[in-house]
C-alpha cells in the first residue's frame, strides 16, 4: 500500500503540501494502513524563520513525510511566490478531525506534553465528543532526554496508532525525529498549542479575526510573552517581498 501525496510547495525553501482538512484525514488513513512510521509537521511563519536559524530544524522539516499549511501568512506568502496553497490546515482544527475519524475506526490516540493535566483534559473533552474515541495514553513529560526513556515505555505499553506531541516548535518536531526509530506508532505529528486550545487552557480568535489573518494578534493579546517570537513574522514578510522581487530563484533547492 503507497500513500498518493498531494502537491508539494516550497516557502522560502521549506517544503510545504497543498491540501485540505479532508485530505489531511485520507491520508492520515493511507499511513495507518501502511503501517511504518510517519511525521507530520503543522508549518507556519516562525518555523520557516526558525529552520533559517537552525539547520537541525530544517533537516527536521525536509525529512517530515506530511507538512501541513498552518498560518494565514503563508498562504499569502504561497500566492506571491507561485507556490499556491488552497487552505489553511491548522493543528488543532486536524486533532480534532482525527479524533472524529478515530471514535470511528477505531484508532488509538496518545496525547504527549503540555502542562500536568492539560492532555488528560484535551483528551476528556475530545472523548465527551466523539464517543468510542480511545485516547490510550496522555503524559506531560518534557523534551528533556532524560524524559525519554520514561515516555517511550509508557508508549510501548499504550500500543496508539497516532501521537500527537505538544511541546512546542522546534523542540516537539526534534523530539519526534530523533526518537523515529523507537517510536512504534503510525503517525507522530507536533501540535504546539492544541491540548491548551482543546482544554479551554487558550482560546482560540474569532472566526472573522482567524480569516483575517489576524490569529497572531489575538495570541498576542492573550500570551504577551510571545512578542519575541513574533518578531518572525514581520522578519517572513520581508523575506518572501524579496524573495518575489528576486524572481523567487532558487526555491527549489
Ligand atoms: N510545552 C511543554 N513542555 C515544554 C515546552 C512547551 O509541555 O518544555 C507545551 C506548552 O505547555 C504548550 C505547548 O507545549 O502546551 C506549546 O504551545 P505553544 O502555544 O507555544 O506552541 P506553538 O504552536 O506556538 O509552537
């Protein structure tokens, strides 16, 4: 059984696929019938900054199977570089489709990271959801390596289909890939601040502020610590100007 991949764009030499939630979930199925192991990565502005600043990073995210389009500015950056997008596919938003998808085939989900009792909370509200859906495991953990050892155990013995890992970028992404070989699940995938947004931990912005594009500024509002890593954002935009203005060379390499 091969998986059919959709297309493949490039922002700023990141790679990213061009699909929709319905296929997200298609080919979540394909990898789970296939059996080996997959990452899927959730790309928005500051990992294609981030992997510009960290080689290990970007190795991370060339060799990731699926990278989902997360961030309104990046379909934007798609449709001046050439590089269309047609949706934006967020993480939060493919946990939950999954885990409807899952309640109904059966697959088994563990939530890994997040604060102590944040995951165990997603899971709960997700499970009051979607009836039948099996979360096997949810442990807070850390991406310390001494955590490692601990965390993979309690994988093991959980047997999922699916780990959604959430600690953040680059460490969740660097956490997944550097521990592929003793990972015994189907699909891995970072999902950053899902548990918190699923668990009422975060709230998420207004439908009309999230088609604005504004999703950064609500995030902002609620976690003002953040305006550090945002300044990855205004940092994108002159990048993909340039890049357009050079013809975007090189795009591909
Ligand atoms: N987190 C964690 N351990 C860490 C660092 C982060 O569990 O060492 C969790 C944090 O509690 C949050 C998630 O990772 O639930 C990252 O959320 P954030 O909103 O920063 O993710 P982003 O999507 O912006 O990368």
């Amino acid at each position: 059984m091969t998986t059919d991949y959709p297309p493949k764009r490039f922002i700023l030499d990141v790679p990213v696929h061009d699909l929709t939630y319905a296929e997200t979930v298609e080919l979540f199925r394909s990898f789970i019938a296939e059996g080996r192991f997959h990452h899927v990565v959730t790309i928005n502005p500051e990992f294609v900054i981030a992997s510009r600043r960290q080689p290990a990073f970007r190795r991370v995210l060339r060799q990731a199977d699926l990278a989902l389009p997360d961030g309104a500015f990046l379909l934007l950056a798609g449709r001046m570089l050439g590089q269309p997008l047609r949706q934006r596919v967020t993480g939060v938003d493919t946990v939950a489709y999954i885990a409807q998808e899952a309640a109904r085939y059966g697959w088994r989900l563990f939530f890994l990271g997040a604060a102590p009792g944040v995951a165990s909370r997603a899971a709960q509200i997700l499970t009051q959801r979607y009836p039948g859906l099996q979360v096997v495991g949810t442990y807070a953990g850390s991406p310390r390596p001494t955590d490692a050892a601990d965390i993979l155990s309690l994988i093991r013995q959980a047997a999922p289909h699916i780990l959604f890992v959430a600690y953040g970028a680059p460490a969740q992404d660097v956490w997944i890939e550097a521990h592929r070989p003793d990972l015994p699940v189907q699909v891995a995938m970072g999902v950053g601040g899902a548990f918190d947004f699923i668990a009422g931990v975060t709230y998420r912005a207004p439908r009309w502020m999230q088609d604005a594009g504004l999703e950064w500024l609500h995030r902002l509002y609620q976690q003002p610590w953040r305006w550090r890593r945002m300044t990855a954002l205004p940092l994108f935009a002159i990048l993909v100007v340039l890049r357009r203005l050079s013809g975007n060379k090189n795009s591909h390499t």
